[in-house]
C-alpha cells in the first residue's frame, strides 16, 4: 500500500512511500527505485513491488491533488492617507475559510475579511483556503497625513510630511507626559533612548505601535533628548519638561 498525503498546498511536496512489508525490488511510475519518492504535482503515481526472486510481485496506484494557494491582494476603500482620528477599510479577497490580519507583521486579533485601519502601519493579510493552504498579501502602507486641532477638533492642520520617516513630541514643552507619533516605512519595532542635559541614558524602551509616551511622571524639570529608532531610521527630539 502507498500512503502519502493525497491532496497538498502549491509549493509544497508530499513523501509516496510503500508501507507494507520490505521488497527486493521498487518500480515507480517517475522511474524511481527506492521504497519512497517525493512528489510536487497532481497526478496518478503507481508502483510495482518484487521479491528477490521475482515470482512474488505487487503494485498500487494513488492519485495527489495539488491545490493552488489564495491570491492574496488587498485594496482600500478610500485613501491610505488619513487623518489621526479616522480610519480607511482595507479589503482582503472573497471566499476564503479563514483571514489573519497583521499590522507591521504583527497578529492584530482580526479573522474577518475586511479590515479598518486607524494607525500608520504596514498591514497584511494571510488569506486560508478550505484546503488550508495560505499566503500573504504584499504590505499595504497606511499613514497619518493630518492630525486634527482646535478644542473641538473642527479644524485641520497642514498635512505631515510624507517622507518616510517622520517623528513628533506633543505636547513640548510639557509638564505631564510627552506623546511621541512615528510614521515609518518599515515593518521593525519602534524603539527609544532617553537621555538627560549630560547625555547620559536614563530611560529606553521598544513599542509596536506609532503612538506611545514616556512618563513624565518619571523626569524632572529640565532638557531631554530622545532618540527615536525604527528599522535603519534614526531620529533624535529635544524635549522640555516643566515643573
């Protein structure tokens, strides 16, 4: 008997291996000899069994099916520029059993097909098929292009730069905590070094969001400088905390 996985996912491969008993002599039907062959593409595959005598012979047929994987494409219903405060839908394609939504590589906790996006991040898709067979869609970039002002937020400031790396203390001065946003084009964690007037390091941490603060709770009044860190991008703030 042939056993061997008779359905498998495009790319992948699946070892045909005869299970009963040790024979003298294998004939498959790709021209292989040993007791096991690897296979990549559907089709029939048959084997023919012999002792060392010959009088005593076998075979068996079985039959791989190889599934295609989900082409995985996103697109956006609206604009991939947003406003902080806002969102944009991204859309996975129809029809698959399962979704697995990532934001910057990592598991955002989301399974359906559709996706609304309200931070700067590189997002992705793994789309499954009832086969089980999966692929990810290419990154799509969202990015805070404005941030809202005024005490009802009825107004917008001037877009933010758009260049790829893009970092901002808010407030600064300040006599709480300090609000940092990071808009960058890479999938790596966003990491920071605090430093005093002297330059030495007094606080550091490592975020998986664009937003995050440092506690001012922490500093006393005085001049900092913060370096911002995401992938090979580096940038550094001043900031000035208040009594």
């Amino acid at each position: 008997m042939i056993t061997g996985d008779t359905t498998i996912c495009a790319g992948d491969s699946t070892v045909l291996t005869v299970s009963n008993g040790s024979y003298f002599a294998y004939s498959w039907s790709d021209g292989s000899t040993t007791s096991s062959i690897s296979v990549q593409t559907s089709g029939q595959y048959w084997v023919d069994v012999s002792d060392s005598s010959g009088t005593c012979t076998g075979s068996d047929t079985i039959n791989v099916t190889v599934t295609p994987l989900p082409v995985m494409t996103l697109t956006a219903n609206g604009s991939l520029g947003i406003c902080e405060g806002d969102s944009v839908e991204l859309v996975a394609p129809p029809g698959l059993s399962n979704y697995i939504w990532l934001r910057n590589n990592i598991y955002t906790g989301y399974t359906q097909q559709t996706y609304r996006a309200f931070n700067a991040a590189n997002y992705r898709c793994v789309g499954i098929n009832s086969a089980g067979c999966r692929d990810t869609s290419p990154a799509m970039r969202v990015r805070i292009v404005c941030i809202p002002v005024g005490p009802n937020h009825s107004k917008l400031e001037s877009t933010v730069p758009q260049n790829d790396f893009f970092v901002e203390a808010y407030p600064n001065p300040s006599s709480g905590d300090f609000g940092i946003r990071v808009s960058c084009n890479s999938d790596s964690e966003i990491s920071y070094n605090l430093f005093n007037i002297t330059g030495r390091k007094i606080l550091s941490g490592i975020s998986t969001s664009d937003h995050f603060e440092i506690d001012g709770a922490l500093l006393v009044a005085g001049v900092y400088n913060v370096e911002i860190v995401c992938g090979t991008n580096r940038k550094y703030l001043r900031l000035v905390k208040m009594q």
